[in-house]
C-alpha cells in the first residue's frame, strides 16, 4: 500500500503529513484503517477534513464492489460446458471441461492425451460450430486423424467447412507459444476477425516439451518465472473471454515408496499445480491376467477439480477417437 504524500487530495497538506506521521501513521492502509474520531484526538486533525481525506483515499485505493448477485449471472452467463461426447470422461468431469478455466491432461506417452484433444476439437467444431485454436508443440497433431474422426462421428457434416473452424499452430520454442497467445489476447479484444468471435477452445498440446527446458536450459529462478507467467497467460485467457484452455502435460519419475518402487507424478513440478482448475490423469489399461498394457484402453482419473471428488473411470480408442468402453 502506498504511503501517504501530500497532494493525494486537496486536504492532505504537508502539515496533516506531519501530524499523521508523529503518531505513527504512514501509509494509506494505515489511514484507512483507524478509526477518524480516533485520528481526530489523536492528531488534532478536523473531524471533516479526515473524513474528505478518507473518501478520497478510498475512491483512489479500493477495489469496485461487485454486487454478489450480479456476479452470479455474469459467470452463469458466460459459462458453457463442452462435452467431450464420450459419456464417461463427461461424467467424470462433472458433465464435460468448463469453459473460463484451464483444464490438464496428463499421462505417459501414448496414453491417449493427443487423441482426446483432436477427439474434443472435432466435436466442438462440428456440434457447436465453435473455433479452436489448437498448438501442436511436439508435431503429434494427425490432421488425417482428425478426419477420420470427424467422418466415423459426423458422416452427414461438411468436412472442409467444420474442420476450418480449427486453426493449427505449430511452435517449438516458449517465446513463439508467447506469441500465439498474445495474438488470441488481441484478436479477442479487437474481434476484428470472424474466426476469433466464435473462438471457444485453446489447446496446447503438449506443454512439457516446450517449458521444461526453460527449467533446464537455464537459470533455475528464471526458468520458474517462466512457467508461472505463461500460467498466468492461460488463465487470463480462459477467464477474460470465457475460454475452455486444455492443456497436455507428460508424467515424470518421482520418489520411491515404500515397497521400493518408483512413483510417477505429473511434469513441471509443483508449482505448476497451481495452474489448471482441473486436471485428469490417463494411463494404459493393464490387464490383470497377462500383466502387459492394452493401448487401447484407458483408465481415467480426476486428480483435481474445484467440483468433484476423485474417482476414476475408463474409456477406450477407436476409429470414432475416445469413447465409453461397451459393456459385453
């Protein structure tokens, strides 16, 4: 909080400045904080002259109220919910991924993560006529894939007009994944441009190849500015124009338990969790009996959100992309 100086208004003259000071009372939250009969007898300042100086200082130093009624159907307003069309990573996500946050899809390679990313922008463009924006950092992005997945779901749309409603980045370097987001910022402002009135979704996949070397390739502080700005970036992004931002991390090798084996924990380390609102864990399903890995399918887990409890589901891959597993 800033300090009191003279000329903050017309009242707060050079000699109130000093009697305030000589009882201790320095900065504006200590102005503010005190009761102004108490600052009457204590300074011998006019009752009215610290009631002007406190109005002042709380139009210029506080923040606008919000009437809490208001805010509710501001945020209800704008909110939507995006499902991802397989019904249970929909329930598991209390209904589908939120608009206005930053939803994590974490897991090992080959997990699923880029096929539930292409899966999810095929049907929002297609069910919602909705744009994505969808940068690809590791050059994983099929756009035959996304084809093949748009005419098993959606044999009957026009191929060429729904799949220009997603717009495709490559970069390979943290300065241009910068860029791109600051772009979105001022095309969203500006909506000068018809692709970006009708944006909905922004999908980065992956974000491991791209920020863990700002950790490693130099300093350690430099690098953990990095990662907290660029978080700051997404969920700006999501809350400021009503995005659903999802984003692919990898898993790393954590510390051993107790039976002596490894454990695996999310990429980019702790502070990062920070960052996404939600996050959902995918990994290969093992079958009990052979003990080797079914690529096929997954097992799902909601690791954290603001509106569920944990708990875990599965789904498979196929041609359609991710989808419930049939029961037989």
């Amino acid at each position: 909080m800033p300090s009191l100086l003279a000329g903050l208004c017309p009242a707060l003259t050079q000699d109130v400045i000093v009697k305030l000071e000589s009882k201790g009372i320095k900065e504006v939250l200590d102005f503010v904080s005190i009761d102004p009969e108490r600052i009457t007898a204590m300074c011998g300042i006019p009752y009215k002259k610290v009631m002007s100086i406190r109005r002042v200082l709380l139009a210029q130093y506080s923040s606008f109220p919000v009437n809490g009624l208001d805010l509710f159907h501001e945020t209800m307003s704008t909110l939507a919910v995006l499902p991802t069309e397989c019904e249970s990573l929909d329930d598991l996500l209390d209904a589908g991924i939120y608009t206005g946050e930053v939803t994590e899809i974490v897991g090992p390679s080959s997990s699923g993560k880029t096929q539930l990313c292409e899966t999810f922008a095929v049907n929002v463009a297609a069910s919602f006529d909705q744009n994505v924006v969808y940068v690809d950092t590791a050059g994983g992005f099929s756009a035959a894939r996304v084809e093949e997945i748009f005419k098993k779901r959606f044999p009957s749309h026009n191929a060429s007009a729904t799949l220009s409603r997603i717009r495709v980045s490559r970069c390979f370097e943290v300065s241009e994944l910068r860029e791109i987001l600051d772009l979105v910022r001022r095309k969203m402002s500006a909506q000068d441009e018809t692709f970006f009135s009708s944006l909905k979704v922004v999908i980065i996949d992956s974000v491991t190849s791209l920020l863990s070397t700002v950790l490693y390739n130099g300093s350690f502080v430099e690098g953990m500015a990095s990662l907290q700005s660029i978080g700051r970036q997404l969920n700006a992004l999501a809350k400021d124009f009503a995005l659903a931002v999802v984003i692919t991390n990898d898993m790393v090798t954590g510390p051993q338990d107790k039976t002596g084996q490894f454990s695996r924990k999310p990429a980019l380390g702790r502070v990062w969790t920070f960052v996404p609102s939600v996050r959902v864990q995918l990994q290969p399903h093992i079958a009990p009996c052979l003990h080797h890995m079914d690529m096929n399918k997954i097992l799902a887990r909601l690791t954290k959100s603001t509106r569920c409890g944990y708990r875990a589901t599965s789904c498979v891959i196929t041609s359609s992309g991710i989808e419930s597993e049939k029961l037989t």
